[in-house]
C-alpha cells in the first residue's frame, strides 16, 4: 500500500488530516514559518482554465522556497493522446509533488495511481477539495467553528457542492441544499456522507433552505466547458442568491463564492459586493490552504 500523502478528495481524508492541513495552513496566515520546500518541484498540470488555483499553488510554492513547473494540455503530450499514466511516471522523475486539474474523476486517480509522488486534486468535476480547505478556513475565521453551524448552498449540484456534501461529513456541520431537482448532486454521495456522519437536507425552495443559516454559498451556473444550451439560466434563476436569500439567513450570516463570479445570474451584486460577503478573504485563504497542503503532502 502507498504511503504517498495524495490530496485526492475527502471522501479519501480523514477529518483529522483536514484538521492537521487547516492548523498549518492558519498558522502561516498568522505569521508561522512555514517549512523550508527548497529543492522541491511542483508540477502544476492544467486541463482547464485557473486564476486562484494556479497562482495560489505558484506564489506559496515561491514562498516556501520551492518551485513550480506549469503544463497545460495545449503545449504537452496530454494533448496529443499520451496517457495519464505515462505523464505521471515521467513527472515522477522530474518532480516531488503534481497538482492535477482534469475533467474526469478517473483521470486524477490514473494520475494518482501511477505516480510515484504526492498528487494533489486541483478540480474536477467531481470534487474540488483544495477550494473547500480555503471555503472552511474562512468560515471559520469568521464564525468560530464550523461543528455544528448550519451552511446553506444555493444554486447548481456541482463540484463545489458535492465537495461540502462531503465537508458536512467530516467536519460535523449541517447542510442545506437549494438545488433545482435536475441538478442535484449525487445520490451516491449523499449517502456516503450520510452514512459518514454529514447532517444533509434538500429543499425545493431556498428561502426555507437558508433559515437560520450561518452561512450561504453558491457557485457559477456555468461549471467550465458547459453553454445555457439547456436552459441553464431558466432552470437555476429562482435559487439565485439575493438580498431577500441573506435578509431570510441569520442576521449575521456571511455570504461565500469560490469564484469566478457572475453577477445577475447566481448572486446579486449587492450580495457579493455588500458587507456580509466574504468572499476576497476566501480568495486569499486559497494560498494558505495550498501552503498547508504542500506542507501536509511533503513534510
Ligand atoms: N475557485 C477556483 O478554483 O478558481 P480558479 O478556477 O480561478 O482556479
């Protein structure tokens, strides 16, 4: 059996290890040094497009002293059909630790599988675990801990929504989903979170999902590659978050969106540009949370 430290999703986690990345990843923010990565090598593979992801992993790779390689499917052989499995054997070689952002799950875990160094989960569209270290981190940054606390997402059952489906598992707090009934996340899913102690409900209306929430997120209508071909905007309109979502919350709820954001369609500008947003201090925890991975994957 590996011993490699891989970042694949939270279902393959235990709560004690997220909690153990969450500590480090605090205590660099508040000014721990962080441990030394010089001589170390990121290898940052892109199939998709990033913003946060890619320069969150490049700048706390620089300030732990290691370094980054970037490919992209465009300008390396994945793109030209070599597998996955010889990708990861080669990086293997050349590297101590790969980021992987992929479509299919299968992808990652063939990644994961063949190499030979810690693979961390960059996306997919299945899970999106790196996001969710930040996404808690923030919570809790301002809201104490999150056991306990009672989370609402409102909007698509995506990737995103499925990574807190299994967060709810494992770091002990309610969820409450506003999903229309086509775009739910999996019932797969839904029962291993239940079966491993997440507190989950689905609601068809999301004003009475978001009652005495702490906290409400969302996330784009339009995961990466998809078109409103089929009527995406009609179908996701009514769970958009907007002030009459935030004033049906606890008064203090804080409002959070992993970005990129799209105002008038998932969120209102005057959600996410108003006081109860948080979601700039979730943007920089992405670096914190990456710098508490790479320290958890290979130290
Ligand atoms: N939230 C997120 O993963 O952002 P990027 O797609 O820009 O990396």
């Amino acid at each position: 059996m590996s011993t490699l430290r891989h970042f694949l999703d939270f279902q393959q986690l235990e709560g004690t290890a997220l909690r153990d990345i969450l500590d480090r990843a605090t205590a660099y923010k508040n000014g721990a040094k962080a441990p030394s990565l010089a001589g170390k090598t990121l290898a940052l593979v892109f199939e998709k497009p990033s913003t946060r992801t890619r320069i969150s992993f490049e700048v706390g790779m620089q300030a732990m002293d290691g370094k980054t390689v970037n490919l992209t499917q465009g300008d390396s052989q994945l793109g030209r059909g070599e597998t996955i499995a010889d990708t990861a054997r080669v990086l293997s070689r050349y590297v101590d630790v790969i980021m992987l952002r992929t479509s299919e799950e299968k992808n990652l875990l063939e990644m994961a599988e063949h190499a030979t160094v810690p693979v961390i989960n960059g996306l997919t569209d299945a899970s999106h675990p790196c996001q969710l270290m930040a996404d808690v981190m923030t919570f809790e940054e301002h809201r104490g801990p999150i056991g306990k606390k009672r989370i609402a997402w409102c909007g698509d059952g995506n990737n995103v929504a499925s990574t807190w489906i299994q967060a709810s598992a494992r770091f002990g707090f309610e969820l409450r989903l506003a999903c229309p009934p086509s775009r739910q996340p999996a019932q797969a899913l839904l029962d291993w979170a239940a079966k491993a102690g997440g507190q989950i409900s689905a609601f068809d209306d999301p004003l009475t999902a978001v009652a005495d929430a702490d906290c409400i997120v969302t996330d784009t209508w339009f995961s990466m590659g998809q078109s409103n071909g089929d009527g995406t905007r009609q179908l996701l309109g009514p769970y958009q978050v907007n002030d009459a979502v935030m004033q049906a919350a606890k008064k203090d709820a804080i409002f959070m969106h992993c970005l990129p954001a799209h105002r008038g369609e998932e969120v209102t500008a005057s959600v996410i540009d108003g006081p109860q947003s948080v979601v700039w201090d979730e943007a920089e925890n992405r670096l914190h949370a990456q710098k508490g991975i790479l320290s958890w994957c290979l130290t």
